[in-house]
C-alpha cells in the first residue's frame, strides 16, 4: 500500500496580511499628502498670481482712475480669487482632519451655476475640482448657542445650526404629525414674515 503525500500551500497568517493592507495604506496616505501639498503650493501660487493681476488692471497709469476693462477684469479676477480661497480653506480643512484636528466648521460642497459679470456675459466658476462644485462652509455651535442642531447632531457633515431653541424643537417635533407640516412650521421659525411672502417659500405667500 502506498500513500500519497500531499504539499500542503504555505498560508499568510492574520498578522502578515494585516501588515500588507497598512504597507498599503502607508504608501497610498504618502502619495496623497504629497499631491495635496503640491496642490495647496500651486493653488496659493495662482492666488499670489491673480492679485498682482488685480494691482495691475486695477488703476489706469494716465489718469489713476478705474476703466471699464479695468473694473470688468477685477470682477472676474475677484470671482476667481474667493473660489481659490475657498479651495485652499477645503484643502486646510483635509489637512487638519489628517493630523487629527477636525475643523468645527466642515466644508461641503453644492453645484455651481454660471456667474454673471457687468457686461451681461457669463463665466464659468473657477473651481476646478470636477467644474462643477462650490465649497461651502457649514456653520459652528458658535453661530447659534442657544439654538439647536438640525439633522444628525452627531455628525458634522449632515447637521446645521439654527436659531430655534430646543424646547421650540421638541414642541414642535410634538404637534407637527406629517413632514410637510413640520417643514412649513420651521419656515416659520427661520424666516421672518416678510421673507416668506416675498419668497413664497412656505407655499402661502403673496406671489
């Protein structure tokens, strides 16, 4: 009788592969803070850029008096220099959160529309993270200490501040049965009379 002898294949233990997935997350963590730095470096250096454009086309050498070209170049350069400021406060805001200190203000962001400029044209916002976002910074407990969280309080990304007390909110958590009553019932908490009559936000206005 002859038996035969199976060579079993060697196997990674639990430790060498949870070794080999944070090598992994090690390499890839470096190579993305290298390309943010790089990033944030030319973003600042655009930025130096466009306001020694703003000193240039700003004021006329003959008269020191704003022309028309001057004015409609400094609108757009102005346009341009707040969305880069807007990028670089995002690319704060990833650093921060890398190291381990979260903002307490998180950054969001919302789609762009065409920015109109003083001739009737339009230009497209000069944010050039898919070209089609805007950065938006939600607000802080600061903003409202009396007021409460809308939303998830214990997630940063999806709550905001408002100015309605929290005992309005339970009250109003309390009484308001279907969503849609509940919606029009914090419309009237946030926003004054005239607001919603000139808006028709609540459905009932004026318009």
């Amino acid at each position: 009788m002859s038996f035969e002898i199976k060579r079993l294949k060697p196997t990674l233990s639990s430790f060498d592969i949870l070794q080999e997935i944070n090598d992994k997350i090690f390499s890839i963590q470096l190579n993305l803070d290298e390309r943010l730095n790089k990033i944030e470096n030319q973003l600042s250096t655009v930025s130096e850029k466009c306001e020694m454009i703003m000193k240039t086309v700003c004021v006329t050498p003959e008269t020191g008096k704003q022309n028309a070209d001057g004015k409609m170049s400094v609108s757009r350069l102005n346009k341009i220099d707040s969305q880069l400021q807007k990028i670089i406060a995002l690319f704060e805001n990833v650093m921060n959160i890398k190291n381990g200190n979260p903002s307490n203000s998180p950054v969001v962001l919302m789609s762009d529309k065409k920015l109109s400029t003083t001739s009737g044209s339009t230009v497209e916002a000069q944010l050039l993270l898919d070209k089609s976002h805007t950065v938006v910074t939600l607000n802080s407990e600061a903003d409202y200490p009396q007021g409460t969280w809308l939303g998830d309080e214990k997630n940063q990304h999806t709550r905001v501040r408002v100015p309605i007390k929290k005992s309005d909110l339970i009250h109003i958590n309390t009484t308001c049965l279907t969503p849609e009553k509940m919606g029009i019932t914090l419309l009237d908490y946030l926003f004054p009379r005239e607001v919603l009559a000139e808006s028709n936000l609540s459905g009932t206005g004026k318009h």
